[in-house]
C-alpha cells in the first residue's frame, strides 16, 4: 500500500523507559541521525539519580526529550508530539508533557500485570485498554516479542537479546521520520566491532524495526522534516560539557600553556572529566583528587607551576572548594573554576538542573573575595564561554567562575564550530627578568592590575606567596591596617577592570529600548528567545537580553536596563540575578522564578510577558 | 635530584630578608638550619626549588627559604604540591608541615600523595600540639594529655605517623629530631636522593605549649637508653655502652643483653627494604615511661623503588601523543562527525 507522507516543520519526541531500556542511547543515536541530516535541535536528557532505580516504577523512569526541525530551534520543547513509552511508568511519568493528541508509541510488553501494579495504575486497570487514552493516537507493539522473533536463531540468550529491543524502537522512528540508519549502523559497528554476535543482534533488529513501519498496513504515515535554514558551515552536534571540555583545550593551546584539569567526580560535571582524559595527545593532565579540596588545590598548584590550572565540579563539590578559592585570589594566580549546577541545597537533587549558587559564586568565600563570575547560555556556548573565563584568568592573574548547569551540560544542539585560528588571541607572558632595581616584586601591576607571573625554574625571580595579607608590590606578610585596606580595594578595582575588556552587553531578540526587557542568565537562554520571538511576533513590546558576564556585568548594562519601562528576570532559582540587579542598579525589576529541577518551558515564560503587557 | 648546578650556592644564600618569627628555643630553628646546610649539597640550582607549607608555626618555614615557596592553606599543601610536580616534575618539591597540618586537617591528603608517590619530599614537624592556635591536642598529643582544650586530658588516642605511612604504602619513611643536626642533615639527603614521596617526621620542640615532649629521646642523660638508631645492614644496637640489642622472636622484638652468650651477629640486622620488619619497627610506639618498653627508632625505616605518580602520567601522555599525532586543534573541534549547510 502507498505510504502518506506529512511534512512537518518541528517534532519533539520524548524518549522514555526504564533507566536500563537504553533509551538515553536511543535518543542520542536519533539526535545525531536528525543533526547529520541538517536540522536544526535541542535536547534535554532526564535521568533518575540512581544506576538502576527499582525496575518498572515511576522513580526508575529515564527520558530523553529531542526537538529538532526544519526551522530555528531553542529548547528541547514544553510539549511533546511523540512519546515513546517502553512500559507503564514511563506513560504515566510523560503523559502530562504529551501534546492533545499526540502520537504515543507503546510497548505493550512493558504493561503487563507486574508492570501496571509496579507503575502504580489502579487494580484491573490498563491504559493501552480502558480507553483513558482516547483522543491520542496509539501505536501499540510488542517491542520484546519481536526483538525476540527477530534473534530466534542468534545463540543468545534472553537477557542479552532483550538487551537490543531499544534498536527495534530506534528502526521504527527511523521509518517514520524517513530517516537513514546509516548513522547508527556506523556506530553499531564500531560499537561492537569485537563482538560480532551483538553486533549482528543490534543490526538485525534495528532493521527489523524499520522494516515493522514499512511492511505493517496500519502504518499510513511517515513524516518528513526537512533540514533548518541555517547560516551556511561546517556543523557538528554539541554537548555542553564536552563543549566545556573542548573550549578548555582550545584555551590550553591557543594560550601555549599545558592544560592542568583537577577534579574529583560528581553529576553533573564528571563528564568533563571524562572528554579530557582523551586528550592527553595535547598534553592534557587529568587528575582524580581524593576530594574537591586536593582537586582545586592540585590545580592552583599547578598553575604556580605554570600551567593553567582548572577544576570542575558541583553543588557540594563546589562548597568544598571555597577555602582554596580564596587562596586563589590571594595568590593572585589564574584559575578556572567550572561549577555545573544542580539542585541542591546540600545533595539536593544531583541529576536535575538550577541555577542556584549564583549568589554563592559571586559572595560565597570569606572575606572580601571578588571572583569574576561568567555563565554559559547554551550547549555550545559552554565551549565560547569557558575559552573566555581563560582568557580573562591568565590576563588578569586572577581565579574565574564559569557557571553552567545540568541542562545545558546533557543538552546537545548543532554547532557551527570555528576555526582554530578564529579564536582570540591569549597572551602570556612569563616574566623573566627583575621588575625593579633591587628585586623582583611579585605583586607589582601592570595597567589592568594584574601583577606578574614568575614560574618556579626562573633563575633570580625567586619568591614566596601567601595566604596572608601581603604588602603592595613586595608581596611580604603585612599586618598594616591601611594596607590591608588599600590591597583589599586593589583586588576589587582588578576585578572591576574586567568590564573594560569584555563585550557591551547586546540585545538578542528586539530592540534596545521599550516597555519590557527580559533579562536572562545561563541555560534560561532557550526558553526566554523562543517566548520572546513569540511574543514579539502576537505584537508585544518586549526584548531580550542575556548576560554572560555577571561579574562584572558589562559596562553599558545599567543604561540598557534604564532604557526599558520594567525588567522581568526569569531564573530557576528563588531569585538571585535580581538581587545582584537592584543592588547594582537600583531598579525595581521584577522576578519569575521556578525552583522545580526542571527548566523553564517557554510556554511559561510567554505567559508571564503576556500578563505583564495586557 | 634530576637537575645540578654549576654554581654552589651557600647556606646563607638560602636566607631570606624576613625576620624569623618563631619563639625563641623553638624547635624550628634547628630544622630550618639543618635544611639550609643540606640543601646547597644537594647541588640543585635555587630556582628548582619550592617549599610549600600549610599553616601553622612550621608552615612559615617557606618564608625563611630564598627558593621558591608557597605558605597555603591548613592542611593542603600536599595537594598543592601533588599538582605542581604533575605539571613541573622537573622540580625539587619540598612540603613543610605540622603534626595538626599534616594529620589531622590534611589526613586525607597525605595518604594520597603516598600511596601516589610523586617523587617530592615531606618533612612533618610533629610537636604532639597545636603551636600556632596556643596549645591545643594534636592527633599526635599522648592519650590524657592536659591542654587548653582538654583540661581533663584527652580521650584521643594518637596516631602513629610513622605506621600511618607504611599503612598507606610510603616508599620512604624516615624518623629524625630537631636536637642532632648531623642525624637530621644525614636523613633530608637519603630522602632527596629517593624517588618518590619521602616521608620524614620530625621530632620538633614546642617549648611554649609542649616543652620536653621529647626530652627522653633528645637528651644526653637517656637518648642512648632510649632511642635506637637505625642503619641499613647494620644490627639494632642501643643503650648507654651499646650494651644493648633487639632480636626478633617470631614476630615479637626482644630486648636482649649483649654479653659472652649474645653476639651483635645475633641480633635482627636492619635491612631497609623488608616491609614486614618495618612494619614491626614502626610499632616500637611505647610509652617511655611504662617498664620494659622497646627504645624509639630513628633513621630509615623503609624504602621501596615504585614508580612515581608524574612518570607514569608523562608516559600515558606519551604514549597516545605516539599513537594519536600531536594534537591538532581544528581536527578536535570538527570531530568525527559533521555535516554542510549551504
Ligand atoms: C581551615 C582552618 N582551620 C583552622 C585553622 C586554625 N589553625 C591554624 S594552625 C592550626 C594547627 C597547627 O598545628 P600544627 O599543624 O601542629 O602546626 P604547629 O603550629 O604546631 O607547627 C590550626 C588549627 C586554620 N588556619 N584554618
Ligand atoms: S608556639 Fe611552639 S612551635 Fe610555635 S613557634 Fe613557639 S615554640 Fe615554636
Ligand atoms: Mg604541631
């Protein structure tokens, strides 16, 4: 029979099963599959924090929601158009983020008796039957039963042929979407490369399930989403962590200097840990500390060594590094230090997303601590952004906070990548001879305050730091009060000097004057442009502006913000920006906070817009 | 160490211009001129050299070093150092910290550059007290110990640094004193010359908050009685004529006369690369003052060759750099896999 074909222009789907159905991987296989095709996407991971929660219950649900299409995308999407549900749980965990009639793909082997009972539906009771699914459409396939048929004669065993049934799942969506399988054949191959009977397993099944969507009659319809208009390149498909990874490695190289990443795991930044320890080949040094103390120590050490010293980690890690951090800035050596936030306080909620150590990053130390604070927007910007917190550390001898977050460190998107040598020159000059007539001074300063970097092996320059209050230039142990005080507003006045060689802070979306400005920081990035770009498009006044430099803020941001009749600043958080805001500026901003451990939907965010224009 | 010098440089040339603050009769002193005697016969060029310390009164040892140096914070100054020889391994690093430093605060970092073994040297100053906090217990104070903080003494039971060490595979440990500077001088060579972390502890007198805590192993009128000065093939003989001798009785050391019946050729002959016999050695822990108490070793306990934690990552470097190419940046950042928008 003739397949229908629908063009589409965005689709979400939401990948969702046990956390042992693999469907992060099947998410991640399709992701690439649509990006190599060309469109545009986002995507938002979702995991439980334990390895393998209780089988079958909602607490072990593990999804992995893509928005791609043929137009510009910003966010992983408020509603789904697709659920994939490989049992009850997983329905019953997504069935609220699923569109009025949407498409819901189900296994119906995953809605057995144990299952239903596991997934907490009412005795006797089973959606894929009651009819409680009216108005959606339903594909129902027994996924095992078929991956099984498919293996009949393999020689594996159930638990290993069970294993492949996400590739069934994968096979169909790729029919449907009319994609190629290429992509994951390749990776499949590659995967499995000494293990020919998995591999086979993995092969015949995914076709098997592309072969269910091309055979079965039932099946009218496949859809097609054609590639995004998107400025011309060279792309790639781009996780904020590795993101982060890759920029610090750029910085390492463009800079000269060898890349020093001390750390000690923890979700979600281990995965920083992990793309560098593959980089070794450009001298990169990973180390495993005992804790986050030895980590962020390690790396300060390093960096008097020399080298440019970097850590990452989150929540409680980052709490644990807060001694060494004043240390850093006492020393006056550059440091990056990457904090990937979660929810928290305390363990919090370490697999979900937050934005809410800002105010730690930029007050949470002893003393007067000034630390520049920067924020990644994006997936990709994590890459732009953490390039930029070297930049600003080794020019201005100082330790650097990147802030990003769980969302945008899981989430990918296309990226058009640049070229080595776009990227911005970084200067480093050791310094070799004698800065005064008599001796070297360690804390003399240049005209960005920022005072000389003499490395150990340099003959004649031989010095101490401390931790102790020092006197200007000579760098000796002071107990001076008025020098206290004038070292104190130094290292403050070099942080300040920042502003003078970062960017003006620019409109992203409308105009640089108005009735309302929705200022945003960080991984709120996608949600606030998509909410804004629409309400713009229903006829409101309204413009976007998201920061990146937070400590300092951009030089032009106060006139920005007078420019502008109210401010609305959305964060997931109880409200922090805000504070920093109206400290700074004096205006009566306004917040829109949610404190969920899940982004914003943009949906949210328009909703708000529209309340405050009506 | 790796790198010599052509140009010797003196002990003076290892003063700095910062007046030495400690108490006067501090047990630092003596430290401080022993390592600026021993580190011009090292023949490592001044500029090679950091100290690195924690905080405490010994911690401000670096300030008194014309090296480099770094006065960090409590307790980490070994992980500062593990990461300063991960990037320099050509460096001669030399961590300065206290008993609270070294043991309590920084515990955990200690016996993870041991048991790493980055190829640096730790001199811990042990004065069984908080010096610069004004006399509190340390992890190393004597159970009952009556201090501003226990004035009905402690309930902590100390630890043992020594048996700490071999517990967290140190491939050098050595024990010394502020009082006999030639020992002292002898033993910051032997650990120079190891590779590896070498772990030194260093009896050090507090004559403010803790005077005399080792007054029976530095004074003249019982050091002999009390102490045991291990050498590496040599038997373990001590008492005020070298009357005395340990032997080994199964695992238990004995304390025996040597006389007609007793040889020196009887007696457990100190060999430096047993682990077992370190082992045992390390727990001669007694308190002097019980009877029949076993003399405190000092010298070399153990040594063992492994290898150093900043090789092995230099050799992993070179082996994917062997296998990979140099790295190249703009093939990092295009990956394996792209795709064209036209
Ligand atoms: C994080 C932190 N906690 C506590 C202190 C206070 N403090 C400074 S030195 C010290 C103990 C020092 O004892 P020890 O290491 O034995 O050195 P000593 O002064 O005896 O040489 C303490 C508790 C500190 N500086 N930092
Ligand atoms: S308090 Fe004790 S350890 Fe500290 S300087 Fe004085 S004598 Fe030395
Ligand atoms: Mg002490």
């Amino acid at each position: 029979m003739e397949k229908q074909n629908e063009v589409l222009d965005n689709v979400i789907i939401k990948f969702a099963g046990d956390s042992g159905d693999g469907m992060q991987l099947t998410g991640t296989q399709f992701t690439n599959t649509a990006a190599l095709f060309g469109n545009d996407l986002s995507t938002f991971p979702d995991f439980p924090a334990e390895i393998r929660a209780p089988q079958g219950t909602l607490a072990g649900v593990s999804g992995y929601q893509l928005h791609f299409g043929s137009v510009e995308i910003f966010t992983p999407g408020d509603y789904c158009d697709v659920l994939v549900a490989m049992n009850a749980a997983a329905l019953r965990a997504n069935l609220k983020h699923l569109k009025k009639s949407g498409i819901i793909i189900a296994n119906t082997d995953g809605f057995d008796a144990k299952n239903l009972r596991l997934a907490g539906v009412a005795d006797g009771k089973n959606p894929l039957e009651d009819g409680s699914l009216e108005g959606y459409n339903v594909i129902k396939m027994d996924v095992t039963k078929m991956t099984r048929a498919a293996l009949l004669d393999s020689g594996l065993g159930t638990k290993e042929i069970d294993r492949a049934k996400n590739m069934f799942v994968l096979g169909f969506l790729y029919w449907m979407y009319n994609r190629s399988m290429d992509h994951t054949l390749k990776f499949l191959n590659e995967k499995f490369a000494s293990k020919t009977d998995v591999l086979n397993a993995n092969l015949n099944v995914l076709k098997a399930g592309y072969n269910f969507g091309d055979t079965r009659e039932e099946f009218t319809t496949r859809f097609t989403v054609s590639p995004a208009k998107m400025p011309a390149g060279v792309y790639r498909n781009m996780m904020g962590n590795q993101a982060t990874a890759l920029g610090l490695v750029a910085a390492a190289k463009k800079s000269g200097l060898q890349l020093f990443y001390g750390t000690y795991p923890i979700t979600p930044a281990s995965d920083i840990l992990h793309e560098l320890s593959k980089h070794k080949n450009f001298g990169v040094k990973t180390f495993q500390a005992e804790d986050e103390i030895a980590a962020i120590c390690s790396s300060i050490g390093a960096s008097f060594g020399g080298a440019l010293g970097v850590t990452a980690s989150s929540g409680p890690g980052i709490a644990l590094k807060t001694e060494a951090m004043g240390l850093a800035l006492m020393f006056e050596l550059p440091l990056v230090i990457v904090n990937v936030q979660r929810g928290g306080p305390s363990t919090g909620l370490p697999t979900k997303t937050e934005q809410s150590d800002l105010l730690q990053a930029v007050y949470g130390r002893n003393g007067e601590a000034p630390i520049p604070v920067l924020a990644a927007a994006s997936p990709s910007d994590c890459f732009y952004m953490v390039y930029e917190a070297c930049r600003i550390a080794i020019e201005f001898m100082t330790p650097v906070i990147l802030l990003t977050d769980g969302y945008i460190a899981n989430g990918a998107e296309p990226w058009q990548f640049p070229k080595a040598s776009d990227l911005a020159e970084i200067k480093v000059k050791f310094t070799k001879e004698k800065n005064s007539e008599t001796k070297y001074l360690p804390y003399k300063r240049d005209e960005k305050l920022s005072r000389p970097w003499a490395i150990p092996g340099t003959k004649g320059l031989e010095h101490r730091i401390g931790g102790i209050e020092k006197q200007h230039e000579t760098g000796n142990i002071s107990y001076d009060p008025n020098n206290h005080e004038f070292m104190i507003r130094m290292r403050d006045a070099k942080v300040e000097k920042v502003a003078d060689f970062i960017p003006d802070q620019k409109i992203e979306v409308g105009t640089s004057k108005g009735k309302l400005l929705v200022l945003g920081w960080g991984s709120t990035y996608g949600a606030i442009k998509s909410a804004v770009i629409k309400a713009r498009n229903d006829g409101y006044d309204v413009s976007h502006a998201h920061l990146r430099y937070i400590k300092p803020f951009p030089k032009n941001l106060g006139e920005l913000l007078y420019s502008f009749e109210h401010i609305l600043i959305p964060e997931m958080n109880c409200g922090q920006l805000i504070k920093l805001i109206r400290d700074k500026y004096l205006i009566p901003a306004e917040g829109l906070n949610k404190i969920q451990g899940m982004p914003f939907a943009a949906e949210e965010i328009y909703s708000k817009i529209a309340e405050k224009l009506k | 160490m790796e790198t010599t010098s052509s140009e010797k440089i003196t002990s003076k040339d290892l003063a700095t211009d910062q007046e030495v603050r400690w108490c006067p009769g501090c047990g630092d002193y003596s430290i401080l001129k022993q390592v600026q005697t021993t580190i011009p016969e090292l023949g490592i060029p001044r500029e090679n050299i950091v100290f690195i310390s924690g905080i405490g009164c010994s911690s401000r040892f670096p300030y008194y070093m014309e090296t480099y140096g770094m006065h960090s914070i409590h307790g980490r100054a070994t992980a500062i150092a593990s990461g300063l020889k991960a990037a320099r391994p050509e460096l001669s690093i030399w961590i300065v910290t206290g008993d609270g430093d070294g043991l309590s605060i920084g515990g955990n970092h200690m016996i993870h550059i041991l048991r790493r073994n980055f190829n640096l040297n730790i001199l811990l100053f042990n004065n069984e007290i908080y010096g610069l906090t004004k006399g509190q217990y340390s992890p190393t104070s004597e159970e009952g110990k009556v201090t501003k903080s226990t004035p009905m003494g402690s309930v902590d039971h100390p630890f043992n640094p020594i048996a700490l060490c071999m517990g967290a595979d140190a491939t050098f440990v050595a024990r010394s004193m502020d009082r006999d500077p030639k020992h002292l001088q002898s033993i910051l060579k032997r650990a120079n010359d190891h590779k590896g972390s070498s772990f030194v502890e260093i009896y050090q007198n507090c004559n403010v908050f803790n005077d005399g805590a080792f007054e029976v192993f530095t004074e003249k009128s019982s050091k002999k009685n009390e102490t045991l000065f291990m050498e590496h093939g040599k038997p373990l003989i001590f008492g005020d004529n070298n009357e005395k001798g340990i032997k080994l009785d199964g695992f238990m050391p004995v304390i025996v006369e040597l006389n007609a019946g007793v040889s020196p050729n009887d007696l457990w002959v100190h060999d430096e690369h047993d682990r077992v016999k370190a082992g045992i050695l390390s727990r001669f822990f007694d308190n002097p003052k019980h009877p029949n108490h076993l003399p405190r070793p000092f010298g070399v306990f153990y040594v063992e060759d492994r290898p150093c934690y900043e090789d092995r990552m230099a050799d992993q470097i070179q082996q994917m750099t062997a296998k990979k190419g140099d790295g190249n940046l703009d093939a990092l950042l295009s990956g394996r896999e792209t795709w064209v928008i036209s």
